[in-house]
C-alpha cells in the first residue's frame, strides 16, 4: 500500500479565549488512503469543524503533525498553504457558501481565478463540471434563484472544478430536506467511486452510513 | 494574478452597490472638482490681475507725494502736496528718461449736447498717452503746443465718450467742462478696468489750462515717468530721488516727502498676495478633498466587514491575502480614480464658467488635471490600504465562521 494521503500525529489544537483554553481536538491521529471516502461524526462541539479547518489547510495544529501527501503542513506559510488549498483541496460547506450576487458559473469557476487559468478555459471548465451534474440548464442563475439543493450541488461542483486530491465536506446535507440531503450522498459516492477521496463530516449518523468508513469525535478525540 | 482579472472583479463589485459607489464618489468629486476650480480661479485671478497692471503702462515709475509706501502701507504721512510742474520738468531732464507727465485731478460737470455727467478731469502734459499706455481711437491727443498754449482742447476717455454720446464725427464739436467751452480733440480706445477704477472714464486737457481755471494751486498729484528701458529703471528711480531731495532741499538719507514706486514692487506685492489666495485656496479644496477621502476608507471598512464570510470563502477557495488585498484597493482605487475623473470634468466646467463671469478667460492648466488625477488615486491609495489589508490578513476560520 502506498503512503496515505493524510496523516495526523497526535494533532491538538487548542483555542485560547484569554480565561480559559478550549482544547477542541485532543491527541487526533489519522490515516486517510487515497481513495477513502470517510464519514466524520460527532456530537455538536466535538470538535469536527476544526478537524476540517486543519484537514483542509484553514487552520493549523497547536501541536502534532499534519502530513498532507507525504508533506508537513508546518513546511508552509500562509501563502504556500493558500496554494494546497487551490490546487489539491475542494470545500463543500453546510451552508453552501457561495458567492452573492453571482451567477453559478461566476461561482464555479471562482476557484479557477485564483489558479491563474484565463477567463475563456475557466468559464468552459465550469460549464462542463455543471452540465455533469445536471445544471447545465442553471448557469446563470444567482444563488438565491436556486433550490437549497441545487445550490449544493452548485457547492459541490465549485469544489470539483480543479480536480482536487481531496474533498472536504462539512455537514453537506445539514440543510437539506432527506430527498435532497440523499442526492448529494449519492452525487459524493458516485464521485467517490471514480477515484476521488472524500472526508465528510456529520452528526447524522444514517448520513454516516454512506461513506465506507466512519470516525468518531467526542470532545476533541477519535472514540472510535 | 492577472491584474485585468482583478479589475473585473473589483469594477463588478461597484456595480453590485451603485447608489453606495456614487455616494462615496460623491465626495471625491466634489474634493477633486473644488480643488480643480479653486486653483484654476486662483491662477485666473493672478494672470488676470497680472496682465492689468502690465497695461497700465510699461516701464512706469510713478512719483507721488508724501512719505515711502512699503507694499499698500503707508509709513509717516507726509505733506500732500509737495510736487510741482517744476520737479516734472526736472525729470524730464535727466538721462534715461522717455517721457514725464505730472497731472492734477479735478472733477467737474461735463455737458455734451444733451448728455451730461460729472467726469474725473485730468490735467497733464502731452507726454501722458505714451507713458500710460493709451491708444488714441479717434483724432488726436494733446499736443506740447496745446500744453504751452493753454488751449481748452480735451481728449476723452471711451466710457465718458460713449456716455455722453459722442463718437464718429464728434472730432471738433465742443463741450462744456465745468461750464467753460473744449474742444473735442480726441477719443481713446478703451483700456478696461483696473480694479473699481475705470481708466476709460476721464477727460484729458492740458495741464496749464487745468491750472488757469480748475485748480488754483500748483499741486501735482502725481507724474508718471516712462523710463526709455527696463534695464535704466533703478537708475532712473534713484536719479529722481537725487534730483527731487536737492529741489525740495531734504538731505540725503533724509525723510522724503515724495515717494517713487515702479510696476515691479507693485507686481511683486500683488503676485505674493494672489499667491498666498492661491495657496489657501488649494487648501481648503484639498480639506474637502480628505474627507472625500474618510469616505472612501469609512464605506470600505464597512464593505469589508459585510463581506467578512465572502472572503472566507475566496481564501478557503484558493485566494492568497495578495489576491484579497487588491480586490479591495482595486475597488477603493476605481472609486477616486471614477470620482477624480467626473470631478476634473466638474472643476473644469466650473473654471470656464468662472472665467467667463469674472473676465480673465478660460484659464485651463494641465498641470492642475494632472496633479488632480494623482491627488485621488493617491487618496485611493491612501485611504484604500488600511481596508484592503484588513480584509486580507482576516483569518480564513474566523471569516468562515462569522455570520
Ligand atoms: N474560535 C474559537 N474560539 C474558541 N473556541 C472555539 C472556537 N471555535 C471553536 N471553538 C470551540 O471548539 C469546540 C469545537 O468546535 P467545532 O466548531 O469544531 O465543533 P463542531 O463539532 O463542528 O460542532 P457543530 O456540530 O455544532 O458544528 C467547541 O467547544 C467550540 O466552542
Ligand atoms: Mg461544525
């Protein structure tokens, strides 16, 4: 077997508020193969959130080791992490977070701009990412003329748009209703099986069930 | 990244808030166009003024009585009355000297047919055209015979002309100055005006004639002394004084009781004046132009916090803070750069206009637009990289999490 692609070590990362220090993840060690799709679960504050602000490069542990494709994360600035992100990570948030007042197009091919790719290629890249997962009908609308679901799945192709090593997903179907909610475990699988490692995070165990492994957070540690 | 990326994204963004943008544009153009105006007007009123006083006569020395002024201040007050057409004759005497003429003022009621007014009389020598500066439209001016001759013969200014409706085919006719018979001998051309006094309004005859039935006492006002070259002035001026302290037997080194002022003293005070208009004027369009300024800074801290979660995204995206930090001064500097523009355009119209109402013409400096232009997008710079930096160096979870 090869080199996983992620691996913490003893990763903590504690936040201080001045009067007391909140350790929200405690001595986490993880191996995420390429490949995996992996089903993060927890109470609310178990800390899952900032698992994923490290795992994706947004964040950085207080101690412990965080190796992403065989690298240490320590090895680089703000700068050089802003670069991981780009090239080898794609966010999908509970919330969807996009842009405001932007097409889906504009949106999806959002990540693009800051690789460098010129206007022509980007718009055509997100064209083709969008069409695929059936919003090709879509392009212009802006987020608010979408369905919750629709605009996860916007969320999701912006993340699929640079052809990412990793996607990070946190609580995805969080705000959806079960239909939708089971469409993007579906869309996730689909996209896990042609290759893509997926980590996702949720407090929804039946959610969990979609992945092909589970972790488990409690206060700040992997209890399973 | 690709700067004209960058310009798109932040031009778009104006476009998303436009009744925001132009507000804040608002206060650029208001700062840029006053600071455009205010110094055009400042220049205008100092070319203008400038080009008045050279027209009042070139290489003029002008000897009044009483003590020196310093600029428009008069020290010790001296006897009015203490020059002559003696001393006039005195100067026209020395070397370097092209023509002298000493004039005494009257005012008396003219009556052309049946027009009438009461008109400034002067009473001078035949040098007086030529020293200062008038042209003679119609006829002629006086003659040294008129002069010597005591003849009643006047030239009149073209504002007293046209007020007494004479013109073509006036030459000759008489007039009743002070209720004695003149002949018409001339009509000037127009001069324009210096300051609240008309040089057109005034009747020239000579001064003996003044003498015979005006003005019973020999006083001069003053005499105006045209000196041959620019180079000859300082020493003409100082032969004047020689020759003046000797005549009215005051020492060297003495206190005069005459004074000898030139165009340059004259052109030096007013230039360090308008200079000094100017300078205040710039600087209180440049106050307007810094709050135009805080504008800028206030409504982009504002959008940077509004955008808080926005920038989250773009940085969990992919964007580094040197992406973030340009979106942002891009906008701050599109903002001035739009605003310095309309507002040029504005301050532009506005000197046209001024100039036109005060008379010195459309005095337009490129110089001014230039300085203008970089004036706001510095103040877009200025006032756009403390926003800009704020929203790059925002912690990307922090951002993400903020609602
Ligand atoms: N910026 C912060 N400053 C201080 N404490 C924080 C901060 N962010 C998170 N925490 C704390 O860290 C712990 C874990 O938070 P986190 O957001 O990772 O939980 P979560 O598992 O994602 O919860 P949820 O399911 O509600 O999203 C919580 O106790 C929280 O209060
Ligand atoms: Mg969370």
């Amino acid at each position: 077997m090869s080199a996983p692609l992620i691996e913490l070590d003893g990763v903590r990362r504690v936040y201080d508020t001045g009067r007391v220090q909140v350790a929200a993840l405690d001595r986490i060690d993880l191996q995420v193969a390429s490949g995996d799709f992996l089903a993060v679960v927890g109470p609310s504050g178990s800390g899952k959130s900032t698992l994923m602000h490290i795992l994706g490069c947004l964040d950085r542990p207080t101690t412990g080791r965080y190796r992403l494709g065989g690298v240490d994360i320590a090895d680089f600035d703000d700068d050089g992490l802003a670069e991981v992100r780009s090239r080898t990570i794609g966010f999908v948030f509970q919330d969807y977070s996009l842009l405001p007042g932007t097409s889906a197009l504009e949106n999806v091919a959002a990540p693009l701009l800051y690789q460098g790719v010129p206007r022509k290629e980007r718009l055509a890249r997100a064209t083709a990412v969008l069409e695929r997962l059936g919003l090709g009908d879509r392009l212009d609308h802006e987020p608010t003329e979408l369905s919750g679901g629709q605009q996860q799945r916007v969320g999701i192709a912006r993340a699929l748009v640079t052809n990412p090593a990793l996607i990070l997903a946190d609580e995805p179907t969080g705000n959806l209703d079960s239909a939708s909610g089971a469409e993007v475990i579906q869309l996730m699988q689909g996209l896990n099986r042609s290759g893509r490692t997926i980590i996702m995070i949720t407090h929804d165990a039946e959610v969990a069930q979609g992945a092909t492994r589970q972790v488990h957070l409690r206060d700040g540690r992997i209890v399973a | 990244m690709r700067t004209i990326e960058l310009l798109r994204l932040g031009l778009s963004r104006l476009g998303h808030s436009r009744l925001r943008t132009a507000l804040t544009m608002l206060g650029i153009i208001i700062g840029v166009a006053s600071v455009v105006a205010l110094v055009s007007v400042g220049q205008g009123a100092t070319s203008g003024i400038t080009s008045r006083l050279q027209g009042l006569g070139t290489n003029l020395l002008t000897v009044n009585p009483g003590a020196t002024r310093t600029g428009f201040t008069r020290g010790a007050a001296g006897s009015a009355n203490t020059l002559t057409v003696d001393d006039a004759n005195a100067i026209a005497a020395l070397p370097g000297v092209a023509g002298v003429e000493p004039e005494i003022d009257s005012s008396q009621l003219v009556i052309a047919g049946t027009s009438n007014e009461t008109a400034p009389i002067i009473g001078t020598s035949a040098a007086y055209a030529s020293v200062r500066d008038y042209t003679i439209w119609l006829g002629s001016f006086l003659t040294p015979a008129d002069v010597t001759n005591h003849l009643r013969v006047a030239v009149l200014g073209a504002t007293t002309a046209s007020n007494l409706g004479l013109g073509q085919g006036s030459i000759g006719t008489t007039i009743s100055v002070g209720g004695l018979p003149f002949q018409v001998v001339g009509i000037f051309q127009p001069k324009g005006t210096s300051g609240a006094v008309s040089a057109d309004d005034e009747v020239v005859i000579p001064i003996t004639t003044m003498q015979d039935h005006f003005d019973n006492a020999q006083s001069v006002r003053t005499i105006g002394v045209s000196v041959a070259s620019a180079g000859q002035i300082e020493l003409v001026k100082a032969d004047i004084q020689v020759t003046l302290e000797g005549r009215h037997g005051i020492a060297p080194g003495g206190v005069d009781d005459f004074s000898i002022s030139d165009q340059s003293q004259l052109l030096q005070t007013v230039g360090s004046v308008t200079g000094l208009l100017s300078i205040l004027l710039a600087g209180i369009a440049s106050i307007s132009l810094l709050v135009g300024g805080i504008g800028i800074m206030n409504i982009m801290l504002v959008s940077v916090r509004e955008r808080t979660r926005e920038i989250g995204i773009r940085k969990a995206i992919g964007a580094k803070a040197g992406d973030i930090m340009a979106q942002f001064l891009i906008e701050a500097l599109a903002i001035s750069l739009i605003g310095g523009l309309v507002g040029i355009a504005i301050g532009v119209a506005a000197t046209a206009v001024i100039g036109l109402i005060a008379g010195w013409g459309f005095v337009f400096n490129p110089l001014t637009v230039l300085v203008a232009v970089v004036f706001s997008l510095a103040v877009g710079v200025i006032f756009g990289v403390w926003p800009a930096r704020q929203a790059a160096r925002l912690d990307p979870i922090l951002a993400l999490r903020y609602e």
